[in-house]
C-alpha cells in the first residue's frame, strides 16, 4: 500500500487528510508539533514535528532515515496577522509566517528527499492557497499571507523543474475556502468535502502534472 506524510495533522485540513488517507488504506505518517493531538487510527502513526524549526526537521529525518516515502503532504501553515497595511506591518509576524508557510515545506521536502527518492510515487504536494496566485490577486489585504503562500508557489515550481527528470510530480494545490479556524464559519466548503477532493487528485497525480497549480477540484489555478 502507499505511503502519505502529512504535516499540521493535528487538525482542521490536515486531520481530515490523515483520517481520508487512512481510510482509503494508505500508510499514514501523521506530524504535528503535539503528536498526541493526532487522531488515533489503524495505519496512522504520529511524529512531533514544527515545520519552522530546522532542529525537529531534523530530528523527523533522523528518525525515518531509510524509510521510503510515496508523498509528502505539506499542509501546515499559519495565516498570521489578518489586518495588514502598509505603514504598520509587524516584520517579526512576517518572518514568522514565512518560516513555516515558505521556508518549512522547502525544508521538510530537503529533508525527506532520500526517502521520497526510495519510494514508488516519488510526489510532494504543498498546500498553498488561490491567494497565493499573483495573476488572481486584484484586491488589498493579507499581505503577509499572500506572500508567504505566493513564494512557497515559486519555491515549489523551481523545485519541480530541479526533479522533475528523475520523475518526481511536485505540485501545489488550493484546498478551496474551508470551514476550519483558519478558514472561518462563513468559509464555503467542509473539511470532508475538501480533503476528499484532494485525496482524489493525490491518488491521480502522475508525472505528467509536474509543476502545476490545481484547485481542489483538479482544474488548473493561474500562476
């Protein structure tokens, strides 16, 4: 059976993905930074891990040194200050944001290389956000989170045309408006509905999808 890691499983979309994954008979390796936050479940097994911070990187790497590894899910990530404008933006809030919304999926798919490298579907999936698309975004506001998610975009196309000839499929998704803390009451999708979609398109992906930008759905969002 395949293998899934997911980081930021301790809840919202990222909890439902692990619950999703195992269902359908997938090997979960569930990360959160409280491991016993995780839902426990036949075929999930839970790790500590804080995608910004190096050191737990690390740790995580140690520990599944050797372990192939089908996908990796990088899903955790933080919206940080929603009331941004020019002339008071908080920059130790921004850097904060971009450590684990840029920086943390960069790192943990560093990390983790070797063991997608060992494993069949050799496939990293980063949660990103249509907020992230620069070609979307005609409104104000969110600066913070906007940048973060539009620089893990970039971060993650490079890294795909780095892999992509040793048959990886590095893509980036948006999980729709989702009704989790993040997201909001008024959000327009459960988390089911959501991480059913995306479980779905994971299970499709082939190398062909290399480098592109789907909706949850499976269509294709503008850079």
């Amino acid at each position: 059976m395949p293998s899934v890691l997911v980081t930021g499983a301790s809840r919202g979309i990222g909890r439902g993905l692990v619950e999703r994954f195992a269902a359908r008979g997938w090997q979960v390796i569930a990360t959160a930074r409280d491991p016993k936050a995780i839902a426990a479940r036949d075929g999930v097994v839970g790790y500590p891990l804080d995608v910004g911070d190096p050191a737990s990187i690390a740790r995580l790497a140690a520990v599944l040194a050797g372990r192939p590894l089908d996908v990796l899910l990088n899903n955790a990530g933080i919206y940080g200050p929603r009331d941004v404008r020019l002339g008071a933006i908080d920059y130790e809030a921004f850097r904060a944001v971009l450590e684990t919304n840029t920086l943390g999926p960069v790192r943990v798919t560093e990390a983790l290389l070797p063991n997608l490298r060992a494993g069949a579907r050799k496939t990293v999936v980063t949660v990103s956000s249509i907020m992230g698309s620069i070609a979307r975004t005609q409104s104000p506001g969110a600066l913070i989170y906007r940048t973060s998610k539009a620089a893990v975009n970039m971060a993650m196309r490079s890294i795909a045309t780095e892999l992509g000839g040793e048959g990886f499929t590095v893509v980036v998704v948006h999980p729709g408006w989702v009704r989790t803390d993040m997201g909001g009451p008024n959000a327009t999708l459960d988390v089911g509905t959501s991480v059913e979609h995306l479980v779905r398109l994971v299970e499709r992906l082939r190398p062909t999808d290399n480098g592109r930008f789907f909706d949850h759905d499976g269509s294709e969002l503008p850079w």
